[in-house]
C-alpha cells in the first residue's frame, strides 16, 4: 500500500506542477489551454481518489461501517474521471489540429454521446453495480459492463488518432511527435491496465502522456517573440496553416506603428521591450478570444477565429478610443504615435497563404490620408497590394522569358516634318493580367534591382533595332534613367559591354532622366553620370515643370533635350496663367541651348501653339501612338 500510495503522491505532484505551469504558459487559443488544464485535472482528481481509496483500504477500521460507502465514492470518482479524459484528450487533438471551432454543433452532439452514456452508467453503478462493486472484506471487483468504459476509450482514442492523422499538415513536427508520443504511452499503459487489473499503472501512463503534451506541444518558446511577449511569425504561419486546413473563418485586424522605431531610439532596450509588451497587454485586455502576433517590427496582427461580425466592430472602436491622442502615454512617457489599422475577413478578403503573409506587412504609408496620426483601412485596400504583387511577378517573369515588349515612340522635328528620334516604351503582355503600362509597374520596382535589369533589358532590344538599316534615318533613341539606376557605380560598363556587343555608337543613345534627378543632391549620381558622359552617352531632361527644379543648377548641366512634360500644356489650352509660365519656361529653356520636346501634342489646336512658341520638336499621338518594333520600322522605318 505504502508504495502504491507513494507513486501517487509523485503522480499528484507532477501533475500539479504541469497544471500550473499551463497556467502560466502562453497559448494562441484559450480553449485549447483549458481543455489541456482539464485533461489534467481530471488526472489530479484521479490520483487524490486513488491515495484515498488506498488510504481507506489500509485504514479501513477507522471508518467502521462507512467503509464500503467510501471507498464505492472514490471509486466513482476515479471512473467518472477515467471516463471523461479519453473524451478531453479527443478534445484537445481536435484543438491542436486547429478544427474544434470549425465543426457544427451536431458533430459535438454526436461526439460526446458516448461519453455521457458512459458517465449515465458510473452514476448509476450504486444502483447495478455492472461497472465494479466491493464486498464485506473490501476487496474490488470488476463488473460484466466496465469493458464499455473501455470500449469508449478506445473510441475516443481512436477518434483521436483520426484526426491526427487527417489533419497532421496543420500540426508542426515537434507538436505531431508530442502527440504521437503522449497516445502512445496513454494506449500502452491503458492496454496493461485492462490486462492486469492488479497492476495500477495507468495514471503513471496517463501522468507521462501529460509531460509529453506540455514539453513538446505547450511549451512553445520557439513561437514566442522574446521582446513582445506575443506570438511571432512563425506561430502566426502556423495559425493560418492550421485555419486554411481546417476551413475556419476568421478576422485579422493589422495594427502597424509607423514612426515606432524613430520614436524609439532615444529609448533604452528595456524601456522599448515593456513598451511593447504593455500593448501586447493591452491588446489582450480588449477580447480574452484574441490571438495576438508581433510578426514584424512595429506591427501586432490581431485574430479572432469563428467570432460575429459585432466583435470586429467592437475591437476595431476600442483600438480607436485606444489610440485616440497623438501621443500614446506609458509609465512616464509620451510617445508620439502614426498608427494604420487594416481589417481583413478570411476567407472572404484573403484566400490564400501569400496574401496572408501579405497582410502581415502590410502598410499603406499614405501621407494625404485626412486621418492623420491614426488610419483604419479595411479589405479593398488589400486590392490593390495583392495587384502590385501580381505586376510585380508579371515583370519578373517578363525579363526571366525576355517576352516583355518594347514599343517606339516617334520624335518629330516641326521644321522639317521628318522623324529625327524614337522613345523606348516598354510593355507587359501577361496572359492573366493582360496589357500592364509602365505608368503602373515602373513605380513599383524604381527603388529595386528590377529597375536594373529592365534598364539593361531595354537598352539591348534598342541596340539590336539600331543595328536595322531602316533605322539609319532615326538619329537616337530616348531611353529612361531611374534614379536606382544612377547610383550603380558599374551601370556605364554594364552599358557600354551591350553596345560593344552589338556595335552601337552610344551617341544613337539619348539618355532620359527627371527633373527630380536632375535638381537633386548631384553628389549621389554624380559619378555615374560622368562615366556616361565619357562614354559618349548624351541627356535629356525629361518631366520638366512638374517638379522643383534648382534652375540655376539645371543651367550647369549640359542636356541635348528638354522634354515639356504634357501636363502643362493641356493646362495651358484652357488657363491663361498655365500659358503664360509655359512660353516664360520656354524662353528659358531657349537659353540653356538645349532642344525643346513638347509631349502629349494631340490636338491640331495644340499643334499649331506650339509651333507657335518656337518648339523644335513634339511627340505626341497627333504623329503617331508608340507602336511595336515591326510597326515601326514599317512605318518610320528608311525605305
């Protein structure tokens, strides 16, 4: 008695110390904490009736004649306990699979009925005494009916093992070992059990299988970001694996701190770590259901699985009312705050793995926004960032095929009327996106090396169009520059090497760049520019009066062209202030004895003003659309 009673007592305070730690412990889902805290319980419950039941065997004369009512007591217990931890372990797989919150009540009817058929049958087992019963010398019998508990076991085992085994993708390996590891001591122990009812070792197995779930399953610190407290990117991966796979719908509700790494560099590590942690608190205190991930720097991204729509509404009011001042106030501090919220639904809004890892880093960094400090954006936002990605791919894999095309824009000397350039134009012809224009993926790739590529990939398809003898009345052709282009201190070689290679004079190649470039801190392209010049490459200053210009820097630079960009003068056709700063501009530009393009001419009416005003050449749709290289030399081409 002594050591049975002795192996109880460790059992019991083993236990105890895996109850409370999961307790502590952090978990994405309350639910699946509790059901695991229960399953546990029920362990703890168990060993008490188990030293009880030993306790009132050894000591039976002390308690006379209540003897047998006491010990059939405890004995229920302990079947009421070994009935239902079969059904909470059952439970709690279904958790980690990430599928409990997605079934419908019926399931759930369906699932425990045999758990409470069992429980029906311990309750009345005073009354029948099938399951077990005692005799005047106290010695324990098992009844004809106790195979059904285990029968039921064996279900719930079995039902168990089902749903690891269906859903074991929405598990990670540790976790799926756990598992496995905790079924099969609770089957091995319970099997010897059964077998040799006189060895008591089924709650040893029970007490192993829960040091196998808490060591390898709950005790996630590789899923806790060490600075937040909160959950990281991987648990927040994981999240969605196990969501996507179990059909669960839920709400994501992004909060990014814009300015919180500027705002704290003045602060001290420590200082910055309870900041972070204090909103992780915060957070928390808002919905106890919220599953909150710290996945990038300054971005929370907070879950509400299966939840109604009015619980979004209210979480989406109280990070308003919290985030309501300019500066955010902590212990005492105050820290400016620009904060954007986006709201998303999934499956509704966010239907695959990428787009969800999307909106993770997901900022919309709008300046213009009338909000000011504080932003809250919902899905259609999304649109447009699942479209960039979707061009950007596009380009990608344009350059990767070389299928991407360049077109030819024709520029016209008014004087002559004959062709004297071409502009390079490029265009995206993707089979699910179909035609993408420049205006819309050059923007999205000019801070990248894409832009590099592109620039190299253009600047090859002109030299092998110059190398046509129908080109020999073109002089050059434009080509853009972006500023990500400038700063390549090899982009002159790169350039050079291409032209060698097909045998183009570099003086057919006019480089574009902006006036943005052009009047900005020189010292950042300066070198490249120069090496350009060398080169033989010559410029031209293209969007003129659309930006800031420093014109005094603008009259050190040498520019073959100064291209007029056509939003000035289509302002002009109809504002007598537009026109006005347009003909005092180009009386400027005269002095910087560089050649005039004016864009966008499409009109006779515009044709014929600016002629008037001295242009010396246009580009525009009244000559010609830009067209594709075999059109082109059809048309413009030296017959």
């Amino acid at each position: 008695m002594i050591t049975k009673t002795a192996f109880d007592f460790c059992a019991f305070f083993v236990l105890a110390v895996c109850f409370f730690t999961g307790c502590r412990w952090k978990r994405e889902y309350v639910f699946q904490r509790t059901i695991l805290l229960c399953f546990i319980g029920l362990n703890m419950i168990l060993a008490m009736m188990s030293i009880l039941n030993q306790s009132i065997l050894y000591f039976g004369w002390k308690f006379g004649e209540n003897a047998l009512a006491w010990l059939e007591v405890t004995k229920m217990v302990a079947y009421l306990c070994n009935a239902a931890m079969p059904t909470f372990f059952a439970s709690y797989i279904l958790c980690v699979a990430g599928i409990a919150r997605a079934r419908k009540k019926w399931f759930y009817n369906l699932f425990y009925t045999p758990f409470l058929f069992c429980t029906g049958l311990v309750l009345t087992n005073p009354i029948h005494h099938k399951l077990f019963h005692y005799v005047v010398n106290h010695d324990y019998y098992r009844g004809s009916w106790a195979g059904i508990l285990f029968a039921m076991a064996v279900f719930y085992t079995g039902a168990g093992i089902y749903f690891l085994i269906r859903y074991q993708k929405a598990m990670e390996r540790q976790r799926m070992i756990g598992m496995v590891g905790a079924i099969c001591i609770a089957v091995l122990f319970a099997w010897i059990q059964f077998r040799y009812s006189y060895i008591r070792v089924e709650l040893m197995g029970v007490t192993l299988a829960c040091l196998a779930l808490l060591l390898n399953v709950e005790l996630n610190m590789n899923d806790i970001d060490t600075r937040s407290g909160c959950f990281n990117r991987r648990a927040f991966q994981a999240m969605a694996r196990r969501n996507e796979i179990a059909k669960s719908k839920y709400f994501m509700v992004s909060v990014s701190f814009m300015n919180l790494i500027e705002n704290t560099r003045h602060l001290d590590q420590d200082t910055e770590t309870r900041l972070l942690q204090h909103l992780g608190r915060r957070f928390q205190r808002l919905n106890a259901a919220l599953q909150i991930y710290y996945c990038t720097r300054g971005t929370f991204v907070l879950v509400l699985v299966n939840k109604e729509e009015r619980h979004l509404t209210r979480l989406i009011q109280d990070l308003t009312e919290m985030f309501a001042s300019e500066q955010y106030e902590f212990e005492d501090l105050k820290v400016p705050v620009s904060v954007e919220i986006c709201q998303a639904r999934v499956p509704e809004d966010l239907n695959t793995m990428y787009q969800i890892n999307e909106f993770s880093e997901f900022h919309v960094n709008d300046a213009n926004d009338a909000n000011g400090h504080f932003r809250v954006y919902d899905a259609t936002v999304l649109h447009k960032v699942k479209r960039d990605n979707d061009v950007e791919l596009a380009l990608r894999r344009a350059l990767e095929e070389r299928t991407l095309e360049v077109v030819i824009q024709p520029i016209i000397d008014l004087k002559s009327g004959n062709i004297v350039a071409g502009e390079a134009l490029t265009r995206i012809h993707d089979p699910n996106l179909g035609t993408i224009f420049p205006g819309e993926f050059i923007p999205l790739v000019e801070g990248t090396n894409q832009i590099v590529r592109l620039g190299e990939y253009v600047l090859e398809e002109v030299c092998k169009l110059l190398q046509n003898e129908a080109m020999d009345n073109v002089s050059y052709v434009e080509i853009n520059l972006a500023p990500y282009q400038l700063i390549q201190t090899d982009l002159a070689k790169s350039f050079i090497e291409i032209m060698e290679r097909y045998g183009i004079n570099p003086k057919r190649i006019n480089l574009e760049i902006t006036e943005t470039v052009a009047s900005d801190d020189m010292k950042n392209y300066e070198y490249t520019l120069q090496e350009l010049r060398k080169a033989g490459f010559t410029f031209s200053l293209d969007d003129f009066g659309t930006g800031y210009s420093n014109l005094a820097r603008l009259f050190h630079m040498e520019f073959r062209n100064i291209k007029i960009d056509k939003s000035l003068l289509w302002d002009s056709m109809e504002n007598e202030i537009s026109r006005n700063f347009l003909e005092s501009m180009i009386q400027t530009i005269h002095h910087m004895n560089a050649k005039i393009i004016q864009e966008g001419v499409e009109t006779r009416e515009q044709l014929e003003y600016v002629t008037e005003q001295g242009i010396d050449l246009v580009q525009g749709y009244i000559f010609s659309k830009p067209l594709s290289i075999p059109d082109f030399l059809r048309k413009w081409g030296k017959s």
